[in-house]
C-alpha cells in the first residue's frame, strides 16, 4: 500500500469523526471551515503516517525476533 492509499484511508477516518470535532468546536465557539479545516487535515495526515510506520517497523521487529 502506497502514501497516495493511506493518505485516502486517512482521510476517510478524519471524515467520520469530522461531525464529532465540529460539534466540540461549536461548543467551543470555534466556527469550522474548510479553509480553516485544512491545515489541520494536514497534520493529522502527517500524524497518522509517523504512527503507521512505528507500528510497521514494531510489527516488523517483532517478526524478526520470532
């Protein structure tokens, strides 16, 4: 599986947990755009490619040891 699938996999997760966050950042008296949104959509796809390639490289340790 490529960057290019995992950033879609990534981006699907984002998206089904989007109306959670808004709600909490309406709460918050955040109001949420997609202009305002995407920077975060970067991180968070960021963030989720640096914690697939640690759970890579365990799985990959731990079949090594084996």
């Amino acid at each position: 599986m490529n960057n290019q699938d995992h950033t879609l996999q990534f981006m699907q997760i984002a998206m089904k947990y989007l109306p959670e966050a808004k709600e909490q950042l309406d709460q918050a008296g955040v109001e949420l755009s997609m202009e305002l949104i995407q920077p975060f959509m970067n991180l968070f796809t960021k963030v989720m490619e640096e914690a697939y390639e640690l759970g890579r490289e365990s799985v990959i340790s731990e079949l090594k040891q084996s």
